[in-house]
C-alpha cells in the first residue's frame, strides 16, 4: 500500500448503538445504538469515518467498500482496528479516512497491523490493532493522547463511532421505525470489565441457558457447534456443563483486551462501522473497537470487546516512528473546514436479523432486558466494581 491512491469516491457515514458480526458479501464486525446522541463537531474532529475498498473477485463488478472509525494521534498517523484491514480472501484496493471538520477524505500511503494478529486469526480479540499512515498530513486537528494506565477495569469510558444506529439480537422488535443509518458520529458512555469478566459471561449465558430451556440449548449446540453428538438427552447436567465449558470456555480472551456493557437504559453500545472506533477515558484513547457481542458475539447488543491501547503503547509507538521515519507527509491544512455536518440519512436491511446470534438470544436464552441487566450485574459483581469505586 506504499503507492498513492487515486479513486474518487461518496462518503458515506454510519453510527449505531448495539453491535454484532457479518454481512452478506464479506466478514465485517460491527458497533452504536439506540438514540445514541449526535457527536458535536468540536468534541472530537479527530475521530473520523475509515472508508476501505476491495477488488471485486468478479472484474467486471464494481468495488466493494466496507467501513469502520479511526482516530487521529498525530498529524500523519490513524489508530484503528486490524480486522478493518485483514479480510481474507479479499484484496485490498485503498483505504481512505474522512474527518468530520473536512470536505474531502484523505488516502493512506501505508499502514501496519499488529503482528499478533496474523498469528491468531481464530481468536480475533488477539492484537487487533492497526495505525493508517496518511498520504497528507492533518495539521488543523488536534491529534488525540493515549491512555497508559493498564488497569481500566470497573471505570468508565466514552465511545464514539460512524455505525449503525438501529439495535441487534433481541433488541430487534424495538426497531421497527429507526432508520439505522447517519453521516454523523454519535457517542455513549460504558462500563468497562476485567478480560476475565468478558469470559466467564460467556459460560455464564450457556448456564443460565441450560438451566432454564435445556432442550432448546440441546438443539443449538448439535446445530451450531461442530463435533457434537446428537443424543444430549441422556446426558447429565454435569456432563453438559462439561461440555459447554470444553466449547465456550477457549481462553480466546487475553489480558491485551477488555468488555464493556451500556449505562443507559437503552442499552447504547457498538454496533457496524464503530469498529477501530475509539474508547476515551478522561479524553485519551483507552481502547480500540474489536467486536460486538464478545466472543462468537453471543452477548450482541449488550456487550462490547476492545482492543486495550495501554497493552499496546510500546508497539504503537515503534510502529509510528517506523511508519514516519524519513517521511515528509503533505500538507492538507488550506482546503479543509466545512460549514456543517450534514445528517442525511440512508435505508438500510435489519443488522443480523434472523442470524444464528439472534436465535440464540431469542430462542435459546429467551432474552429480555431485565435479564440483560442481570447479566450486566453479573460482570460488576465478578470485577467487584462496587468495592473498587
């Protein structure tokens, strides 16, 4: 990606409130919901809307794009999420970045991912964590600090992303009337949980569930999860938390990543386009969006994973000297400012609807918001965030 990028494109730019995986042309994850409020410009102009092309396997076909949110921490370099740029199978064409205070976008010379990340593709939470180096440097914007403090359990955090606006997995049937789609950023406030807290959930669903819908648990698990035999009914309780924990219980969750879950009774969190999007506590970027839902997004619409930036900030600041080593950038400061943000806003299908992630929640776990809460009450009382605060 050393070479320059000549494409002209239309930005178009999403935030929602709740989050997930997938679409149907290409893996993507996703991230803001639920009358989540519009960002003012002057907040945070330096969180942008990443906008990343791919070749069509069919050339006869137009190019694919998928989005994401990045945030500007120095005048050339952009933070965001390696899955935004790892899609396998899929060649990358450009990736251009869109800041909120400027007219036109700005196209990356370069970037790097962590190198984590190639190595553990499975558990997508490992290194996910990317910088854009930019063909034209942004001297009007004020770059964002990092936070160093490692331990961020039990605080809170402010997440502002370019995703969808309409809710996930259960929370569908609230959304008949939401138009999903913005071109400006919103933002919310979460509760952030230990990395161990974000696994133990996980179990925790899977309990909950057998105990209270075994059969319909039994089918998910035969249907969904490879390897499993079909004759569950004759197996103990015992011998199916053996189970369940030999399934969920992965250790896909390291001590480099963190959950965080909503404070507003809405459930406002991550939804598609948050990701790479930043978590700030105290106005420094604490966390990158990795996922929606934690792990297999079982917990969409509700929980939220991030990319810690305090377990990374020896290897963003190698990257960044790498990146900008004998490297004059442009500069793009005399044509930049615009007006206003326009808030024109776009159709688009239900996110995730009728998915396996929202069967489960629905058909399996029977999830209702006063669950949710308990759920959230769970993850407080396994970090012991009341004694902590």
């Amino acid at each position: 990606m050393a070479n320059s990028y000549l494409l002209a494109f239309t930005v178009v730019v999403l935030i929602t409130f709740n989050s997930g995986r997938a679409t149907p042309s290409f893996p993507r994850r996703n991230l803001i919901t639920g009358n989540a409020p519009y960002v003012k410009t002057k907040d945070h102009p330096n969180v942008a809307k990443i906008i990343i092309y791919y070749e069509n396997p069919n050339p006869s076909k137009p190019k694919l794009s998928s989005e994401c949110t990045g945030t500007l921490i120095s005048s050339s370099l952009v933070l965001t999420a390696a899955h935004c740029l790892v899609k396998p199978g899929w060649k990358l064409y450009a990736v251009a970045v869109q800041f909120p205070t400027m007219s036109k976008p700005v196209f990356v010379a370069n970037f790097r991912t962590h190198y984590t990340y190639k190595k553990h593709e499975r558990f997508s939470s490992y290194g996910d964590i990317a910088i854009l180096r930019l063909r034209e440097c942004v001297t009007t914007i004020k770059p964002a600090k990092l936070f160093t403090d490692r331990d961020v359990t039990c605080r809170q955090g402010k997440a502002v992303g370019y995703g969808r606006t309409d809710t996930l997995g259960f929370f569908h049937d609230d959304d008949t009337d939401v138009d999903p789609t913005t071109d400006a950023a919103k933002t919310t406030t979460l509760n952030i949980h230990s990395s161990e807290a974000c696994e133990e959930i996980n179990y925790h669903m899977f309990k909950i569930a057998l105990k209270e819908n075994r059969k319909g648990l039994e089918k998910h698990l035969v249907k969904y999860y490879g390897g499993v035999e079909k004759n569950l009914q004759t197996a103990s309780e015992e011998e199916l938390k053996h189970l369940i924990f030999q399934l969920v219980d992965t250790h896909q969750v390291d001590s480099s990543s963190f959950c965080a879950t909503p404070t507003t009774k809405t459930f406002q969190t991550i939804h598609q386009g948050d990701s790479g999007g930043p978590l700030f506590i105290n106005g420094k970027i604490a966390g990158v969006v990795n996922a929606a839902g934690g792990l297999n997004s079982n917990a969409v619409g509700f929980l939220t994973q991030f990319t810690s930036v305090p377990r990374h900030i020896r290897w963003i600041k190698a990257m960044s000297y790498r990146l900008n080593k004998g490297y004059k950038c442009k500069n793009k400061s005399k044509r930049r400012l615009r007006a206003k943000t326009t808030r024109r806003k776009l159709r688009a299908d239900p996110f995730l609807k009728g998915t396996q992630m929202e069967l489960w929640q629905k058909n399996v776990l029977k999830l209702s918001r006063k669950k949710v809460s308990k759920f959230i009450k769970f993850l407080n009382n396994y970090d012991q965030c009341r004694k902590k605060n």
